[in-house]
C-alpha cells in the first residue's frame, strides 16, 4: 500500500526530534511522520485515490465555485 498522495504526490519526511534535558540536547532516534492520507472518490470518473487532507480541502473549494 502506497503512503503518498496521488494527487500532489506528498510523501513521509524523516525527522530528529531534540530532547533538551538539564540545559542540553541530548541526541534523538530519527522518526518518520507520514502525511494524512484518506481515501477520496472522484466524481469524474468514479475511482477511489489516496489523497492528502491538504488535497481533500483544495478540491471541496474548486467543487463550491
């Protein structure tokens, strides 16, 4: 199962939280955060994506207008 977006193609970053302890910063396992991923059904052709919720909010705007 794919974790990236179909649309805008948004994928998981790799990042190093800091822990600061006693006035230092103290060293960190690396940690990986993945986008928010939901399946969508297109209108136009009736097809489930994976789409991020950043997606999701661009396309209920274009919908309104």
């Amino acid at each position: 199962m794919n974790k990236n977006c179909a649309i805008c193609g948004k994928t998981s970053t790799l990042i190093t939280p800091r822990n600061k302890l006693r006035g230092k910063y103290n060293p960190a396992e690396k940690k990986r955060k993945y986008p928010n991923l939901q399946w969508v059904l297109l209108s136009s052709d009736k097809t489930r994506i994976k789409a991020c919720a950043k997606c999701i909010k661009t396309i209920a705007k274009l919908k309104k207008k």
